[in-house]
C-alpha cells in the first residue's frame, strides 16, 4: 500500500480507492476479496493514455463523480443556486479513518461554490457487506436547489453483464426481472412516497454466466423507505457506474447556508458464489442493523394474524375462541388485525382513531388481551398511524393534518388521506394515542400498517416526501424508545415497505397479502435476496387462498411458510379437530427447526423438471426443503444437487417424518426408508456434484430433510 491508496477489505470484498489530489479519490476496485497487500502498482492515469477527442486531463471515476468542469459520467450532485453555481469542482479532500481499517470518511470541498461533501464507507454485518452514505453540506450565503445526490457511487466490471430487479403489485411483490445492460443507462425510479410494492430499491447485477451458487456477482440496495432512483451507466472505459439515492422532487431539497442533506447509507455486496452468496452477505448486513428488545433476537414466535380470519367483523366471543384454538395449536403470539377501533366496521372509516370501537369492545381491548395473554400468548395490536379517514373524529377536528395542497383535490386511495409527519403537533398526537394504548394493555408487538401511495404529498406548500418518512420514523423511535419491549411489524398492503432502513426500528415484514404458497414461493424467493429468513412474514393462509382462489394441502402451505418467521392467517373454527391435529404438529416442527432455520445462510435452487429447493443453516447442517411445484415430466424425479457441500465430507441425510396428513402413500425406495430412519451418508462431493436422489412427491408437496456432518 502507498500512502495515496486507501484500502478497506471485508470478509469477502475489497475496496482500493486512489488518492487524486484536491479531487474525490478515484474507484481503482470494489470486487472480491483481495490478498493483504495487492495493489494495482502503478496510478490509474498512468496506465491510460488519452484518447482522441478528449479532454487533456483525464477524469476517471471518482467516488463522487460531479458535473460540469469535465467529468460525463453521471454526476453524483445535480444542484444549483438560483440558477448560478450548477458545475461543481472539489478544492480539497481529506481522507482518514474513522475506525482503522473498518469506517474511512472522505471529506470535500467545493470552495469556489461553497459546498461540501462528506462520503463514509464502512464494512459492516462483521465485513460481509460495504456500507456507504453521503452528506452535502451547504456552506455558501444563498439556498442550494438540490435535485439529486446519490447515496452512493459503486463501480462495477465490464464483466457484469445484467441486471436483475423486482417489479410487481399489491399481492404480487418481488416479481423478478432481468435486463441486459448496454451502453444505453439503466434505470429505476420510484416516486409512491414509500418504498413501494412495484420498485424495491436494489438489485443485483451478474456476470453472463453466474448462477445461484456460483459466478461473480454485485448487489445494492438502499436503505430508505421513500422515494428512490438507481441507476447504471457505461463508462468510457467500459466499467459501468451504479448510483442509488433519494429521488428529490422539484423544490424538495433547498439547503439553507449551513444547512446539510444526509443520504439514506446503502448495503453494497459482491460474491463469487453467485446470487446466494451476495444474498448471505446482505443477510449479514441486515442483521447486524436489526435492534431486539432484549439485544438479541429470541426465537420467532408462531403468530395468529386475525385478518383473513374476521377481517371487519370482531365478535369478542368469537376472537376468545380463535385465540383458545391457537393457544392449543401452539400459537404464542395473537394479533389483533385491523377492525377493533372507533367505527371502523370497513375501510371507509375509523383511521385516526385510536380507541376501541364501544359497539364491539364496550369494555376496550383488556377482556381480549387478559384472555390472550392468560392462555399464554403474547399480544399484538394493528395500527396505522400515518393514515386518517376522513369519516373520522380526528379529520372533523383537523382537517388541515393531512398531506395537501391548497387548491389541489385530496385523493383518498381505500377512502383514506395521510396525516403530515412533518407537522410536530401530528407526530405528538399520534405518540400520545398510541403511547395511551401501549401503557393501558399487555400490547408487546404492533403491526404498523400503511394502506396507500402518497398523492399529493404537500406540506405548506412544498413536497415533502422525505419529511414524512423523517416523521414516521422519528415516531417509531419515540414509541421504541419508550416501550423497548415492543417489537414492530413493517407491513404497508403486505411488502410495500420493505427496506432495510426500517428494519432498524422494525423487527418483522409483512412479505404480501397474498398467501397463496405457490405465489409465495417466487415472493419469498425475491425477499431471500436482501433480507434474512427470520423477519420474513409467512403465514399459512386458508385454502382456497383469498386472494387466488387457489387450493393447497395444509402441508405444503406449512412447509412453504416454515422457513420464514411462522404466522397463521386463517379462521381455525373451520378446521375439524384432526386438521388442527395436523396443524399443530407442523408449529411443534417450526418450534424444533426454528432456531437453525433463523441463524444461518439460506441457499435457493432449482433441481429441474418442477422441483425448487431451499436450504438454511450451514456446511456443517442444514435443514433442506424441497418443493414440488409442478407435475414432473420425466419418470424418474431429478437428483438436487447441493454446490456448497462440495468440500463437506460425509453428511448424514435423513428425512424429516412430516405430521400425517391425507395425502395416498408414493411408491418408496429402500434409501429413502433408511433416510427416514438412522439416516444415509453422503459424500458432501457427491451431494454437490451428483445430487440428492429424491423421493416421488405429489404436485404441490415438500420433502423436507436434515443433513448433518458426520464427525469423523
Ligand atoms: C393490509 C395488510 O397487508 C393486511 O395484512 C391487513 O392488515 C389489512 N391491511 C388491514 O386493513
């Protein structure tokens, strides 16, 4: 190392960044793990000639590319004074380390237009992921109109070759798509107000030939759960340049002289064993940024979710049966879903109301909650603090409380507006509300809903999309902060808001309303890539699922929603006294598996002809799923090849004994009876290269197994 290279490695990346005077350091690398003491061995600039055509001081990419003195790359600040000041050059640049060899912050400044930039880099979930934010700070006499500032700046290869992102809608989140990059720019913007169901903001881009174990590849995602923009672009020198950040609307940012603008960080990832590997760092990363009531997280506890069970229609005798069926079941944790406020007996009033409905609870939520919590239950409450239904006591009082713009039509979206977070007064009233309610029941978990895209998201005039986010996380906190020991559920029509900036005051996400398993096993798929299995909210739904009409077997619904954080969504009054039989023994399997299927990496694949597979834990033990999901065309089912058991040495494979359920017995093999017994040993290299021999399955079943190291 010289002492004009700055080098931060992880676990299973590195950074080389090049000093460059006065100006932002230059990218030299973000790519695999480098060996201790590798350095490029000459400048950048002295490895490329200039070109024809060209400036005569060359501009390769910086950390924070700007525009207008000579740099065509995208900038990574669009922002101006009145029109004056629009081209930005840095004066002088300090780096140093914040934490040795772990957090190095870069400092600019823009003199000549009174601006400075700070850039922090840290490697964080213990090194497995890079983490990056930007702060501008306004340091002239006059406001600065910023329009864009990228969060962070990340090069990629000229061997990256495509980009996959997630697209989709209420019901349908995490819908996978690829895009092959060109020199033409790749980008997507979000503009809903929240993270949204149809634009998670990340991706991860691959080189042509990575799979899901194996192959190069990169992922970002950004840590903000409001509006968003990313974006790819080639460079001159072939490499591409990925910026994720804030999408500003027109006038949203104005820095006032001393004023700063700090960007949401993103989580920057690169592996060499392909989408899994990227998608185990991530998991990393998020789960260092998670905080736990008690400083860790306690084992997942199995949840009854009153929605698709009553939805409106709350009859107390009727939820004190539901929660004596879940108690039996194995349930420990009750919600009480949307349906229990003032008036609210649909969706067209009651939000903004905090208290018990008279009607339905005349003496308020405590004879439910005593009842829960004496059968031994923790007890949960839906809220949704952001929203105010017009049909409200509170919009009577405060109509001026919503998001609007005068002259403009208040758009109500499932007949509701959004209160302005960015007014004080609302965000006391609704700690006050909600706070009366943490304090007057055994609440210890609160499903935090968000019903709708904001439209116009108007406060005295100007746009303030990122202030409402600023408010209702500010909320989070105070509520957090007072009540350490409630946990919070993001859930915003199922995964609107699925991000991992909330999830430092969240503790679960509400993964989709639709609970139909085969859909949520492309759902979960597309979760799984950014977030850890523990905070993924999976249900097993009624069949036929509400929101398809489809029908599953209960087994295959609980072997879907076992590998996430367990819930179960449905009216168990239908169900006859052996299906509860049935159900009780697949909450007793989660209960035994949890604490290895919640700690681990997670691996997803596909075996061929209609089987998926998904494996938790580590080389030393995992837990495998193994989804049938169409009809097979060939006779003789596919073998399931395991890549990261490559060096593992013997493993002992058994199948786990699933709780009886109707399904006709399927024709066996000697092996697999062993398995269902003392087990079979592998070879780990014979797993990874020839695959596990699978069982004959129904269409829409699992087999699930257990494969532990043998010790030798
Ligand atoms: C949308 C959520 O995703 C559902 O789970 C449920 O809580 C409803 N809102 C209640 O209105």
């Amino acid at each position: 190392m010289t002492s004009d290279d700055h080098v931060l490695h992880g676990e299973a990346f590195s950074v080389v960044l090049e000093a460059d005077g006065a100006g932002a350091p230059l990218w030299r690398y973000f790519g695999p793990r480098l060996p201790d003491g590798v350095l490029p061995g000459a400048g950048l600039r002295q490895t490329r000639p200039i070109p024809s055509f060209s400036l005569d001081e060359d501009m390769p990419l910086s950390v924070f590319p700007l525009f207008g003195l000579g740099g065509f790359s995208t900038p990574a600040l669009l922002a101006h004074r009145g029109g004056r000041d629009f081209a930005h050059g840095f004066t002088a640049c300090v780096v140093e380390w914040v934490e040795a060899g772990r957090r190095l912050r870069i400092q600019m400044e823009d003199d000549v237009a009174g601006l400075a930039v700070a850039v922090d880099l840290a490697g964080v979930g213990s090194g497995a992921a890079l983490e990056i934010r930007t702060t501008l700070i306004n340091h002239g006499t006059s406001e600065l109109d910023v329009s864009w500032l990228a969060a962070a700046v990340l090069p990629l290869p000229s061997s990256v070759e495509r980009v996959r992102s997630y697209s989709g809608r209420h019901n349908r989140e995490f819908a996978p798509f690829e895009d092959r990059l060109s020199p033409a720019s790749w980008v997507r913007e979000n503009r809903r107000g929240l993270t949204s169901h149809d634009a998670f903001p990340g991706a991860v881009v691959a080189c042509e030939d990575a799979t899901a174990q194996a192959g190069l590849v990169y992922s970002a995602q950004l840590a903000w759960s409001g509006n968003h923009a990313q974006r790819i672009d080639r460079l001159e020198d072939g490499r591409r340049c990925w910026q994720l950040g804030e999408w500003l609307a027109p006038g949203e940012v104005r820095l006032t002289p001393g004023e700063r603008l700090s960007s949401p960080e993103v989580l920057a990832v690169c592996s060499s064993d392909g989408f899994d590997g990227a998608a185990q760092a991530m998991h990393a990363a998020v789960r260092e940024r998670m905080t736990w009531p008690s400083g860790a997280m306690a084992p997942r506890p199995v949840h009854l979710n009153t929605w698709e069970a009553v939805y409106f229609d709350h009859k107390l005798e009727d939820l004190k049966t539901l929660a004596d069926l879940a108690a039996e079941a194995g349930v420990e944790r009750f919600v009480l879903d949307d349906g229990w406020f003032h008036r609210r007996h649909d969706d067209r009033a009651g939000l903004g109301d905090w208290t018990p409905d008279k009607d339905k609870y005349p003496d308020g939520l405590g004879p439910l909650a005593e009842h829960v919590v004496g059968l031994r239950m923790a007890f949960g409450l839906w809220v949704e603090p952001e929203m105010i239904n017009p049909d409200s006591d509170l919009y009577r009082a405060h109509p001026d409380w919503c998001l609007h713009l005068d002259g403009r039509p208040r758009s109500t979206a499932r007949h509701q507006l959004v209160l302005d977070l960015a007014r004080d007064e609302v965000v006391d009233h609704l700690f006050g509300q909600i706070g009366a309610l943490l304090d007057a029941l055994p609440i210890t978990y609160l499903k935090w809903d968000h019903n709708r895209d904001l439209a116009p998201a108007g406060h005295e005039g100007r746009a303030a999309y990122r202030l409402q986010i600023e408010g209702a996380w500010r909320l989070m906190d105070r509520l957090r902060a007072s009540w350490p020991h409630v946990e919070i559920e993001a859930c915003a029509g199922g995964g609107g808001r699925i991000d991992a900036g909330i999830i430092r005051r969240t503790h679960r996400f509400w993964t989709s309303d639709c609970i139909d398993a085969v859909s949520r096993m492309e759902i979960q798929h597309g979760f799984l890539q950014f977030m850890p299995p523990e905070i993924m909210g999976a249900h097993i739904g009624a069949s036929p699922s509400h929101s398809t009409e489809r029908s599953q077997a209960l087994d295959f619904r609980a072997a879907v929603a076992l590998p996430g954080h367990l819930g179960l969504e449905f009216d168990l009054r239908t169900m006859s006294a052996a299906e509860r039989e049935e159900l009780a023994a697949w909450i007793a399997l989660y209960k035994r598996l949890r604490g290895r299927l919640h700690t681990g990496k997670v691996w997803r694949g596909e075996a061929g002809d209609g089987v998926a597979w998904q494996a938790h834990g580590d080389e030393d033990a995992l837990i495998l799923f193994a989804y049938r999901l169409a009809p097979p065309v060939d006779k003789y089912a596919p073998r399931l090849r395991l890549p990261m058991l490559r060096e593992a040495g013997p493993m002992r494979v058994r199948r786990i004994a699933q709780p009886a359920s109707h399904r006709r017995p399927r024709s066996s093999a000697p092996a697999f009876a062993a398995m269902a017994q003392e087990g079979l040993v592998m070879d780990g290299a014979w797993l990874a290269l020839d695959g596990l021999p699978l069982p004959e399955m129904a269409t829409e079943a699992c087999d699930i197994f257990e494969l532990i190291r043998e010790r030798t």
